[in-house]
C-alpha cells in the first residue's frame, strides 16, 4: 500500500489497533484485505487532483432506452477511521436507507456523492459510485443491484487506487 501513498497531499495517521478491533466489531463485517491494510497505514487523507472516467446512465435516457455516457469523478477525499468518517457516514447514510446494509462509505467526491465498498458476498470488495442525484426513494432497495444509483468503479480497492493513479491531472 505505500506505493499509493503519492495520491495525496494531505493524510491523517492510522487509530491504534484497539479503535480499529472496535470498528470492525461495530460494523459486524470483515474488511477485504487490501482495504484494511490501507485504513492500517493511513487514517483518511485528501487526494492529489484526478479524474476517474466512470460510464453512468444518461438521466434524459427513456425508460426503455441504454443510453449511457461517460462521466469524469474527482475523488477528493478517502473516509478512514482517524477521523471517524467512515462509521459517521456509513451510519448517516445507512439510517436513511441510501446505501445497501452491506456496504461502507469509503470516499467522496466534491458534489455530495459518495463512493461505496460492497460488503456482500457475491460482491465482497467493489468499489461503486452512488450518485445523490439519482436516489430512487419508490423502490424497496436492499441488494447492491437494487440501487440504480450505483455505478460498478472496481473489483477491489486496490484497482480503485490505480484508477486514481493512472488519472492523476
């Protein structure tokens, strides 16, 4: 993990092995591996400027239609445990049935979307996008697919930092 430590500017240091044990048991999940040594090197820090290309669903697309786009995501900010950000925001948002039960918040971007790290077990370790724009408040949402707010970035957290390495400005 220290091969990302060139992405930001700004970090905070990494809690004591007793707050992260507390976390993990708060949460009642296991992190995936890549993502736990990453909270255990760095608390939570500012990304160096970049811009992640994700492809979203064109919101003047019809019903039946597949129109997507490619859209540019800066990742500005990674949620670590120092700053207690990512039980705050996971709870936060959790309590507003906004995200899946089992996911976490891990980052954010600049305009109030968030990006989350699926917990489930088919999709232990993705890394998506949720885009506050598109919260659909009618449908019962409980599994990631059931969320059409939210957009597949990677398969583990690790691919989510090269995507951020390769797209530094």
């Amino acid at each position: 993990m220290n091969q990302y430590l060139d992405l930001f500017y700004n970090t905070l240091p990494p809690v004591s092995l007793t707050a992260y044990k507390k976390f993990l048991a708060s949460f009642s999940y296991d992190l995936p591996e890549d993502y736990a040594k990453f909270l255990n090197l760095i608390g939570s820090g500012n990304f160096r400027s970049n811009k992640i290309t994700i492809n979203v669903p064109d919101a003047s697309a019809r019903e039946d239609g597949n129109k997507d786009t490619d859209r540019k995501i800066e990742v500005l900010w990674i949620y670590g445990l120092a700053d207690g950000d990512v039980p705050n925001e996971t709870i936060s948002m959790r309590e507003w049935n906004k995200i899946p039960p089992n996911s976490i918040a891990i980052a954010a971007d600049g305009g109030g979307n968030r990006f989350l790290m699926s917990l489930a077990e088919n999709t232990f370790g993705h890394v998506y996008f949720w885009d506050h724009e598109r919260i659909d408040t009618e449908t019962a949402q409980v599994e990631i697919h059931d969320f059409k707010n939210m957009y597949f970035i990677a398969s583990s957290f690790e691919e989510f930092l090269i995507l951020i390495k390769k797209n530094l400005d």
